[in-house]
C-alpha cells in the first residue's frame, strides 16, 4: 500500500434531506475511485453530524459502498471518541489505534477532541503523546494527522479554536526526526506552509469550506471547492490536494 488518501469533516448527516454532507461525501468518494485502485483512507474528525451509534454506522456503511479499503479515524471536536473506540471493538467500523506502519512510514492518529477553552476548541494529551513518541522508529519517515491545527490560522473567530496548547505540541513535535506533515481539518479550508523541513497542511471538508475572510463570525463559503489529500508514500513522500468543484 503506497497511498492514503485523507478526508475530513465529513459532518455526515442521516434524515435531513437538505444537508448536502452526504452527496458532497458521494462526489468525494466517487473522484477517489477514479484516480486510485489502492489506498487507505484516514478522516481526520468531525465524521458525524450528531456523535451517536447510528451516525457513525450509517457512515460506515456509506463509505463501504465506494471502498473496502482500510478506514482510520480521529475524532474531531464534533466526535465521541468513547463511542468510536467501542464500534471499533464491538463491530466493523473505523479502526482507531496511534500508530501505523506502513514499510518506512510512520503514521501517527492523535486525538484533540479534549474540549478547549472555546466551543470547538481543542486539547491534546501530551504526556500520553510523549508515550507515542517514544514508539516511533528514528529512521522512518513520519505523517502525523490530527484535527486541530496546532497554531492559529485562519479568521479571527478561528484562531480561538485552534489546539490550546498547540505551542507545547510544536516543541514535542520539533523533537521528532523526519518528521516529513502534520495534516490537520478542522479548518473547512486550504492552508499550507512549510517550517523545518514539515509541511503542516490542511485537509478541506469532503462537506462546506468556511469563508476565513470573515472575522467575526463563522461564515460558509457555498461556492468553494471540496476536497481531500492524497499522500505518495515513498522514500520521498509527497502530497496533492484534489478539489472538486460544488457550483
Ligand atoms: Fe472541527
């Protein structure tokens, strides 16, 4: 397996007929198997509109249709991650563990779905991230995913709800050798920036884009492509951002 391709925010919704999460996840899915035979898939939070059991297996079933590629999951702010942690024991549904290898990769699942100062904020564990470190291999390359940016970005309504203690994360994660992304949702956007030798990316919702050039309040961009991230795992890995045009 050389791919995994990201999806985030799904916000997948069951009854309401007008809730466009789910023909968005459709198109999505529908692209993925276009480009691609093989790959694993990774959504990075907020999968469900509402976290209870028939959301999460009305999802499952849903993305089963397209694939019967591996899925992983991390929670989102939105997300029961007690919830998802029990279907993932009790029934087939998304896998969640913290760390993946796949030949010299290292991908690590971490959860921000700890409540923040802010609504929608997040926080993350770090003395149990400090344990996930400690599994990593000095040598492999590594893709970290999680759902919170770890510095603000974004408009100012969003900055508030960012990872609260992203900057401690930030030192933990300058500790780790080839440490090549951080992938990160949440955003409902398109960020990307590069700070030593990481490129830390944002996975657009698979549902709606946020306007971020509104400040004061949280604004839909109806108009803006979805998407999703697709990582080449190689020696040298690389990524694209597929997007796919709603209008
Ligand atoms: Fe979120």
């Amino acid at each position: 397996m050389d791919k995994i391709v990201q999806i985030s925010d799904i916000h997948f919704c069951i009854k309401d007929k007008n809730h466009s999460s789910r023909k968005h996840l459709s198109l999505v899915l529908n692209k993925i198997n276009n480009l691609y035979d093989e790959y694993i898939l990774v959504l990075s939070g907020d999968l469900v509109m509402n976290a209870d059991r028939a959301h999460y297996l009305a999802l499952y079933q849903y993305i089963r249709d397209f694939t019967k590629s591996d899925i992983y999951a991390i929670p989102g702010n939105h997300d029961n991650i007690a919830l998802m942690k029990a279907l993932a024991m009790q029934e087939e549904c998304f896998k969640i563990q913290d760390v993946l290898e796949i030949g010299n990769n290292d991908i690590v699942f971490l959860d921000s779905s700890e409540k923040g100062e802010h609504l929608g904020g997040g926080k993350i564990d770090l003395a149990y991230f400090e344990v996930i470190k400690s599994q990593l291999r000095a040598r492999a390359n590594k893709i970290v995913f999680i759902h919170h940016p770890p510095f603000k970005i974004g408009a100012d309504w969003f900055k508030k709800i960012c990872l609260d203690n992203g900057d401690l994360l930030m030192q933990s994660l300058s500790e780790i050798d080839n440490l090549k992304y951080l992938s990160y949702g949440h955003c409902h956007n398109y960020f990307s920036e590069e700070r030593a030798n990481t490129v830390f990316l944002s996975c657009p919702s698979s549902w709606i884009q946020f306007d971020h050039s509104c400040h004061h309040e949280t604004k839909y961009d109806q108009e803006k492509e979805i998407g999703f991230n697709v990582f080449h795992l190689s020696d040298d890995i690389s990524h694209e951002t597929v997007t796919i045009s709603v209008c």
